[in-house]
C-alpha cells in the first residue's frame, strides 16, 4: 500500500532495509521488520508480501554487485517465482530475506531465496529473472564478466 496515510509496508528506516553483501559466498540479505499493513484477516504476513520482499531482495542484489554501467544498461524482469510457505510471520518480526544467483544461463538467471525467522525458514523460493538491454527492452545475454562475478565458482554457468 501507498500513499497518504498508508502504513509502510516495511521499516527501512528502522531494522529493516539494512543489506548485507554476502560477495564471498554470492549471497545478498535484506533484513525487514514486518508492519500492521503486511498483515492479512488471519493475522499473520500476506503470501503476497514475501513476493514483494524476494523481488526487492533480488533488485538489491544486482544494485549491490552490478557496475554503474551495467546498473545503466540492464535490468532484471522475473519470468517465474516458485514459493513454499513454511510457517507464517507476525507484526514486529525482523526477517532475513537471502537471496543468492544459482544457475545462469544465455539470459536466464535463477535466484533461490530463504526468508527466516531467527533459525525457523518461513518462505524457500525459487525465482528465475531475464536480462533486458535498458535501452531497446529486449532480452539480451547476461555477459561473461557479469556471470563471472555473480555466481560462486561451483555454481552452473560460472
């Protein structure tokens, strides 16, 4: 939610918003603290939101990792998310959304992404992205260079 008087749908301000660049081990984490506007009529954090929270994970990465003049050229545009929800999330809760590349290949790249709770996993995902050329807005190769700074050395397409 948006707009005048609308709750913040998480706290950057606060505990969340916070990024950790996992550049060793390929990993990004964006820490969020759940507010009353993320909660659904059951009480606890809509599916929804955790879609939201993967995406943003997912765009802090690559503005976390990618130069300014790839920053410039090429956006990200998800094709397909895969979620399991594991167990549900309340107001107050501080999340850990990580999020890692885990294959890359031509113009695909597949993020696998935990949302946890402390030690509990609440939401696993998997989520496949395309490269776009920013200019044209066609599907364009993710670049050796990229590829080769994006995924750990053991991961497929590195």
């Amino acid at each position: 939610m948006t707009g005048e008087g609308a709750q913040p749908r998480h706290d950057p301000a606060g505990v969340g918003g916070r990024h950790d660049h996992g550049r060793a081990s390929g990993a990004h984490n964006l820490i969020v603290r759940v507010c009353p506007g993320d909660i659904d009529r059951m009480g606890h954090v809509n599916n929804s939101v955790y879609l939201r929270w993967i995406e943003e994970a997912v765009h802090a990465h690559w503005a976390a990792l990618a130069t300014p003049t790839e920053f410039a050229a090429y956006l990200w545009l998800a094709v397909r998310h895969e979620l399991d929800y594991r167990r549900p999330a309340f107001a107050e809760d501080i999340l850990r959304v990580e999020t890692r590349i885990v294959a890359i290949r031509r113009v695909r790249a597949w993020y696998e992404t935990a949302v946890t709770c402390g030690e509990a996993v609440l939401v696993e995902a998997r989520s496949c992205w395309c490269c776009i050329d920013a200019e044209s807005r066609g599907l364009t190769p993710i670049p050796a260079e990229m590829t080769k700074r994006f995924l750990p050395e053991n991961c497929p397409g590195s």
